[in-house]
C-alpha cells in the first residue's frame, strides 16, 4: 500500500461511502443491477490500480472477481446488455443520453473505450491515467436517484429492456 494518499484515494473514499440500505435490490432487473454492479467493480478495480502497489490484495481480490465477471456477463439475458445500449442509441436517443456516461462510453460500439485488462480504458491510444474527475462523475452518475429507480423492476430503464428483448425475439 502507498504510505501517503494519493488524489485517487479520495475517489474511494467517495465510492465507499455510498449506500443501497434504503433500496430494494432484490426488486431491481437482475440484468440491470448485474451491469451496475459490474461498472461498480470496474471504478473500483481501476481507482485501486491508480491508489495502492499492483500486488495489493485489494488488486489481487478485484482481480479474481473480474476473472469470474466474464463468464457470468454469457449467462441468459446478460449476454443482450451491450446490444440493448445500442438498440436505446438508435430507438431511444434521449433514454440512451440519460445512461450513464461510462454505459455509453463502453458499450456503444462506435466508441474506443473498453474494459482493458480489467480497467476503465476511455481512450485506448492514450498512456494517461483516467482523470479523477471522470471517476467521481461516473460515482455521482451511478448512485443518482433517477438512474438507482430506473433500474426497478416496472421503472423506465427496465420496461426498456423488456421492449427491448421482446424486440429481439419478432
């Protein structure tokens, strides 16, 4: 671990101290909540690369859940995520623009970004650290109150969904 905080480290301390205890996870779409903890764990995994010794064991555990994540993104509906963000782009524009920005920078096929290597890579070409800025706004973004209920079941986000793979299915 470093001995000194880095500016990184306030990041955590950001995303640590939000909270689901006053939601209903269990009542959210299971392959919403899926791909919001998924982007969780990739700010997290990405922040702690930027905060602490590679061979951290924070790094090492967020390592092995990535290794895990792959296999699991395949599973049933899970697998039509990245289709669906594209489908909102087109059918959907002003839904799509209401995603959070990490959703649309990752999963909209004519952007660059990716998960590489398990992190937030925005621009693949660039040998910058992802700024702070951009991870403190993908936190905001993910635990506003407008996206955290659109993710219910019966709420906007998931009634997309469902059009969505009944769409899938004509």
């Amino acid at each position: 671990m470093l001995t000194e905080k880095n500016e990184y480290n306030h990041v955590l301390d950001k995303l640590y101290s939000k909270s689901l205890v006053l939601e209903s996870v269990s009542d959210f779409n299971p392959v919403l909540y899926f791909y919001f903890m998924d982007s969780i764990a990739h700010i997290d995994y990405s922040v702690c690369i930027l905060s602490f010794n590679f061979h951290n064991v924070r790094n090492k555990m967020n390592m092995e859940y990535m290794r895990w994540r792959i296999d699991e993104e395949k599973k049933g509906d899970r697998a039509y995520f990245p289709e669906f963000i594209n489908w909102m782009k087109e059918n959907h524009r002003d839904k799509f623009d209401e995603l959070p920005s990490l959703w649309q920078a990752i999963y909209d096929k004519s952007t660059p970004a990716a998960y590489r290597s398990f992190r937030i890579s925005i621009n693949p070409d660039s040998n910058q650290p992802t700024e702070v800025r951009m991870f403190n706004r993908w936190i905001d973004e993910f635990f506003s109150n407008q996206f955290i209920r659109s993710m219910y079941k019966g709420a906007s986000l998931d009634l997309l969904f469902t059009e969505f793979m009944n769409s899938r299915q004509n």
